[in-house]
C-alpha cells in the first residue's frame, strides 16, 4: 500500500452530520443564527470556563472584532505582537488603526519572547496580543503579573491550541478577550467558524452587537435596550445600530457540528497529546529540536524544526517528505516570519527583521505535520524513521 501522511484526516465523523440532516428534513427549517447557535455558545463558554462566548463565521473575524472592541474601549496606540502567527491577528491590529509592534519568538514553546516584550511596552502599549501556536501554552506568571501591573489588556489567539493550558486553567481563559477558529484542520471544526471568548459582560455585548451589524437587539441585556430605546425614540426599536458593525454570524449548520464535536474534544485532545509525546521520543534530537515545554499543551500537529541552519539538508528533508507523501507546511504558523510578508513592506523601515534570530530559524527550517486522533502508533514511528532518515 502506497505510504501517505495528509495534514488532517477524518475531523468529520457521519454521526456530526445527523442533527444538520434532521434540521434540512424539516418542514421549513431555520439555518440563519438561531437557537443552536445560542447552545453552541453556551457549551463551549462551560467547556472552556468563561462567562460568555459568541460564535462567528471564523477566527480571522473573531480576531478583527477583538480588536475593534478594544480600540473602542481604550483608543488607538501600539499592541505588541508575535512575529509566528497567522495573518489575521497582525491584520486586526493594522486595519484598526493600532501599531503593531513585534517581538522574535522563545524557542522552547514558539511564543512571544517575554524579555522583549517587556522592553517594548511604553506608555503607549493598550495590549499584548499572544498567539498559543499550534497548542502549546505561551503564558508565565511573570508575563501576567507583568501585564497586571501595568494595566496592560492580554487578547489570547487560541485558535490552534484548544485545550491546551497554563497551571490546569485553560488557555483563552486568561485574558480579557480570547479568539479560537473552528478551520478543518484544527483541534475541532464548524467547517468554517470562530469564537470570541470573555469574562466581561461589556465586551460580550459589544460583540454581539457588532457580529450582527451593530443592532441593539442583539444584545441580552433587557435594562440596557429598554435604555436605548427609550433615547431613540424616532427609530424602529428592531432596526437600532448603535455601533457601526459587520455581519460575522455563523449559522444553525455550523453550530449543529460544533456541539456534537465539542463532546468527543476532550477524549480526542488525549489522543493528540499522547501522539505528540511518542513523535518526540522518536524524532532524531541529533537533527531536529525535541526541547520544547510541553507542560499544558495539546498540539493538533507535530512541530519539526531543523537544528542546524543547512539548505541542503533542508531540501533532502522537503524531498524525502514529498516523495513519502507526508504532507506538511513550512514555516509553521502563518507560514513563518511575518515581517517578511508582502503586507508588511510598507513597514519595512520600522522593523529590523534580521534582529528576528529566532523566527528567521523557524521560518526557514521550522515545518509542521499532521497529528489527529485516527493516527496510529505504527504509523507514528513510520513517520519519525522516515524523517530521521531524510539526511
């Protein structure tokens, strides 16, 4: 039989389909945003140990509107950024108005490097925007009491890393506003979808107002549209904006796949964490980097970084993959250093990237490969023989 490794395989099962097919059997169903949308949110805000969460159409939106809320609360300023992340959150910072100011990577769980950090926040720091990449945590005590000191708001991008933890409280719990995607190929999936996570009763209000075009009807608070209807008395109270806002909902067919797969996240987190503890005790720490901290993580991929810095070692490896059918992404998360993005030129004098050592490494010799809970032992060591074999 042919040898193949794919990024992701079976995070579908036929039984998350059976609601959606019982919902399209009805009369006249409603698939817009309704009541398992609502149901949805209410699991995952008790799985995951939040007062709210609302559910949107990706995690790139839950992103944008994190941000959009926060320059609505503080005003505009600098937010330090992760140099590895996806695209989206350095996005959200820019196309509202915030600067974004990077920080280079700490090799031993692919975060934020703390030490920089705290020498770029100033008086014009409204936040740290960390990225959990690919399921490890990325938090210390030292970066919390840090931030708390300052008055300094934490946003969590947690959208690779669902289950993941920091001191037995999971990631996304920690910070005033906390993003997860709902993309194929992560811990769980919507098939497209996001969630917008909070302990604030504000912020989830203006989230739920904002997903939906900024409609005060949107929000569940009673006292506060009485409020606001009694001062908009000209207006059709059901037709309210009081923000201007976008449409981000999801929908009942997503929400449907979302509570189903929730049930089965923790078993299949397990699985992932076992998984990845066998890849690193086989990898070849000779060749790749085996060090990393893995207290609380839960990765849904396997993290191959190159040791040494060799092209031609580095072709090998991509050549000997191809050749086995292991599919993979190089660069890590978002494909790398983004600073070296085309999005980022008209930066490029405000950033020094080769003063980027670590990212700069990972973007060049990082990769990572598929880590479900179908995945089997054998297969396991197959996949590391391969690897350790390639040069």
């Amino acid at each position: 039989m042919k040898f193949e490794h794919k990024l992701m395989f079976n995070n579908f099962r036929k039984e998350d389909f059976k609601p959606v097919i019982n919902l399209l059997n009805k009369k006249n169903p409603v698939l817009t945003q309704s009541k398992s949308v609502k149901k949805f949110e209410q699991n995952w805000s008790k799985w995951l140990g939040v007062k709210h969460s609302i559910f949107v159409n990706s995690g790139a939106s839950a992103n944008y509107l994190s941000i959009f809320i926060l320059r609505e609360m503080v005003g505009s300023g600098e937010i330090i950024v992760p140099s590895l992340t996806w695209v989206s959150d350095i996005a959200s910072v820019i196309l509202n108005g915030f600067k974004p100011i990077f920080v280079d990577v700490n090799p031993s769980n692919l975060g934020m490097n703390e030490e920089q950090i705290f020498k770029k926040i100033n008086k014009k720091t409204k936040a740290v925007f960390v990225t959990h990449v690919l399921g490890f945590n990325s938090l210390s005590q030292k970066l919390l009491n840090e931030l708390k000191k300052k008055k300094i708001t934490l946003i969590e991008d947690v959208c690779e890393s669902h289950g993941a933890t920091f001191k037995n409280k999971k990631l996304g719990t920690f910070g005033l506003m906390s993003n997860f995607s709902f993309y194929y190929a992560h811990h769980m999936s919507t098939i497209e979808g996001g969630m917008i996570s909070t302990n604030n009763s504000k912020v989830y209000e203006m989230a739920r107002m904002l997903r939906s075009h900024g409609m005060l009807r949107e929000i569940e608070s009673n006292k506060l549209k009485a409020y606001y209807k009694k001062k908009n008395k000209s207006l059709n109270s059901d037709f309210i904006f009081m923000m201007p806002g976008f449409n981000m909902r999801n929908n009942e067919i997503g929400a449907l796949i979302g509570i189903n797969q929730l049930k089965r996240l923790n078993s299949n987190n397990q699985k992932r964490k076992k998984n990845y503890k066998l890849f690193l005790s086989r990898i070849d720490k000779a060749k790749f980097r085996t060090d990393f901290d893995i207290n609380g993580s839960c990765n849904y991929a396997f993290t191959l970084i190159m040791k040494n810095k060799n092209f031609s070692n580095r072709r090998k490896l991509e050549n000997t993959m191809k050749k086995n059918n292991i599919e993979f992404r190089k660069g890590m998360a978002g494909g790398g250093n983004q600073l070296m993005q085309p999005y980022m030129k008209k930066y490029k004098d405000k950033f020094q990237k080769h003063n980027f050592k670590e990212v700069n490494h990972i973007h060049d010799f990082g990769y990572y490969i598929g880590n479900y809970p179908d995945l089997k032992e054998y297969k396991i060591k197959k996949i590391c023989d391969i690897l350790n074999s390639s040069f």
